[in-house]
C-alpha cells in the first residue's frame, strides 16, 4: 500500500498529535495532587510514594526512545493506540492498590510506560518528519504547548474531582480520558516525507539504527543535549509533584496547588510557541540557554519572596514561560543534527536522560522533606542546576553531522 495515500495531511496529524498530548500530558503533570490524599489513605508514606512517582518518569522516559524505534519503522498510529490502553489500566488500577509495590506496579510502570507512547517524542518525532527544517521548531512548539494546555485544563478539573467525589473517582477518571486517545490515533497514521531534502540529507536517511545510534554516541553535541534536558526534568519533576506539598507546608490551601499548576501549564503555552517560533529565526543553543537561564532567575526570586498565593501565582507564570519551552529548540537541534529517519527515536533518548533527572527530582523532594522538613536545599539545587543547563548549552553546534551521511 503507497504509505503516502494512507497518510493523514502534515495540519491534520499536528491537530491530532495536540489533542493526544493534551491528554497524556495532563495526565502525567497533575500526578502531584494525588500525592496527599494517596499518602492520607493508604499511609505508605511520602517516601515511598515519592519513589514509586519517580519510577514512574523513568519509565515514561524509558519507552519514549523504545516506542520511538517503532513508531519511525511502523508509524506511530499502533504505537499510540498500544500505549492509550496500557496507561487507562495503569491509572485505573491505582486506586486499588495496598502496598508499595503495587504502587509501583500500576503508576510507577503499567501507567508510566503506556503513557510514553502518546508522549513528546513520538508525537512531535513523527510530525516532523513530514516537515521542512525551517517549520519543525515551530510545529514542535505547538505541539509541545498542547501538553501545557492539558495542565491546565486537567489542574482544577482533577482537584475538583478530588474534592467531589475523592482521589479514587478522580484517578479512575484520569483513567478513562486515556482512551481518548484510541480514536485519535487514526490520524497519526504511517505518511508521506514531503519535506525537501538535499543530496547528503537523502544519504542520511538510509542510515541504519544501529549505525546511526553509534553515530550519535560519538556527537559531543548530543551529550550537550543530553546534560541539559537531565536537569529540565529534574526541575519538571520535582515542582509537578511536590509543589502541591510547598504550598501544604505554607499552611495555604491546596487550591493555590492546583491553580499555580495550572497557570503554569497557560503560560507555557506562551513559552512554548515562543521558543518554537524564536528558535525558527535565531540559533537554537542560544535560545535553549537563555530558557534554563531565565529559569534559574525565577527559582531564586523565589525563595526570596513571602510565600503567599500572589508569590505562588507570580512564580508559577514566570516559571511557566521556560517550563518546556526547552524541548521545541531541543528536537529542532536533534533534527538538525541527524536528519529525520530516526528521529522519533533520538529524540525519545534525549527525553529519557530527561527523565532520569525527573526520577531523582520527584525522589530527591521526598526524602528532603522527610529529612529536613522542608524543600528549600531542592530549590536551591533547581536554580545551581538551571544556570550549569545554560552553560552546557552553548558548545552545541548547529550542522548536520557529516560522519552519519559518510558512513551510508
């Protein structure tokens, strides 16, 4: 069958591959508000609850690069399907639970990994690859702002729930908006590379997995890369699950968690666009600099306000416009870098090493808290980790990588 006239059009699979995102997304990012009331419940313990949230992002990291294999042979339409499936049980299954293992089982993988496959890489991967280079930055930004709308559609929806008919009714109707995903995944279908290509850029795309991966090893700009996205999500992590625990700690209400997560998940929709839209017309390592910098700006004003709704507010804007505004100029770079015919895949490793900060950033809040009583030494280490991210940035160059075409 000519994959080309099976393919849904370039505007119909970014439509499609928003409102997919807007779904996983806000799942995965209002998992924080489930922290207390689990912990209320089942008295596991924000320790172990901490932990089994952060083999969780591991997970969802760990089957970013996994599926992304699969989606940029077989397309990402089954992927995505697969995973819809696999995230509704795991979610739904939670509440179900009475021990840490379980809790583990059905959040930390069942959920976490079936959730991977309708995350950023395989979405934005597989967009791009029906796209120019001059487009993919920005087409990456709107994508990546539907994840942020679904924050903050699902932030008050879920603590709503929450309070009307509890933690268990909430998760399981977390559960059950995973398989909206099913009927969208139709239009992500196997298409068509319309996209122009120059000589060595045609030659890169027949490079196969594995030399391409041995390639890649060897690009110092990937590592780059790679150490800057592990501190995105050590922020990423440890502020969506337990800014919610900040805010208990403050005496204020746990509304102000849910609408600070959600004025975050608005104002990257800002970020988002703009950094796609920026990194369309400057150089992508500067804006990606510039992101972690601004961010570690915000963390330490911070700290140094009265901890009130206002500051909670002020802050979750601020932090929001840089919250992943860093992943449009990242696939960007990897794109440039690699070319498009494993790119789902190499950008779902560059999101794994994303996702083993967001391990020790959910995990590392937990035993902070229990220890010291407070967050502020996680906070603290946020900010340090924001300006060395802005720094590893700037050795990045932006050229296709010549072993890669030379090797085919």
């Amino acid at each position: 069958m000519n994959a080309s006239a099976t393919s849904a059009t370039p505007r119909l699979m970014i439509a499609a591959a928003c409102a997919i995102l807007l779904l996983t997304m806000g799942a995965r990012q209002t998992i924080g508000l489930f922290v207390a009331p689990l912990n209320a419940t089942t008295g596991l313990g924000i320790v172990a609850i901490s932990l089994a949230v952060a083999v969780g992002q591991f997970i969802w990291g760990l089957s970013q690069p996994m599926f992304g294999a699969v989606a940029d042979r077989y397309g990402p339409g089954r992927v995505i399907m697969f995973g819809g499936l696999m995230a509704a049980a795991g979610t739904a299954a939670t509440p179900f639970i009475h021990s840490e293992w379980q809790l583990v089982a059905t959040l930390g993988v069942i959920s976490a990994f079936g959730a991977g496959a309708g995350s950023l890489s395989i979405l934005i991967g597989s967009v791009m690859q029906s796209l120019p280079g001059e487009r993919r930055s920005f087409a990456a930004g709107i994508i990546n702002a539907a994840g942020s709308l679904g924050q903050f559609v699902f932030a008050p929806l879920v603590q709503a729930a929450i309070f009307g008919i509890g933690w268990a009714g909430a998760m399981i109707g977390v559960g059950g908006a995973m398989l909206l995903t099913l009927p969208l995944a139709f239009f992500m279908r196997r298409r068509g590379d319309a996209s122009p290509k120059t000589t060595a850029q045609r030659s890169a795309e027949h490079v196969p997995l594995g030399r391409q991966l041995r390639a890649a090893a060897t690009e110092r700009s990937f590592w780059w890369l790679h150490l800057g996205f592990f501190t995105c999500g050590f922020h990423v992590a440890f502020l969506v699950t337990h800014l919610p625990g900040e805010v208990q700690l403050c005496g204020l209400s746990p509304v102000i968690s849910a609408n600070s997560i959600a004025i975050i998940g608005l104002a990257n929709v800002a970020g988002s666009l703009g950094s796609g839209w920026l990194g369309g017309r400057y150089r992508l390592k500067f804006v990606l600099s510039w992101v972690y910098f601004l961010r570690g700006v915000a963390i330490l004003c911070f700290m140094a306000a009265p901890k009130t709704a206002s500051t909670y507010y002020i802050f979750a804007a601020a932090l929001g416009v840089t919250w992943l505004a860093t992943l449009p100029p990242t696939a960007g770079l990897v794109g440039k870098l690699f070319g498009t015919r494993h790119l789902a895949m190499l950008i779902g490793l560059v999101m794994l090493s994303h996702q083993i900060g967001a391990f020790y950033g959910a995990w590392l809040g937990g035993i902070a808290v229990a220890h010291l009583g407070n967050y502020d030494a996680m906070f603290y280490a946020d900010a340090a980790l924001a300006m060395f991210a802005a720094l590893v940035n700037l050795p990045i160059r932006e050229a296709p990588m010549a072993r890669a075409a030379a090797a085919a």
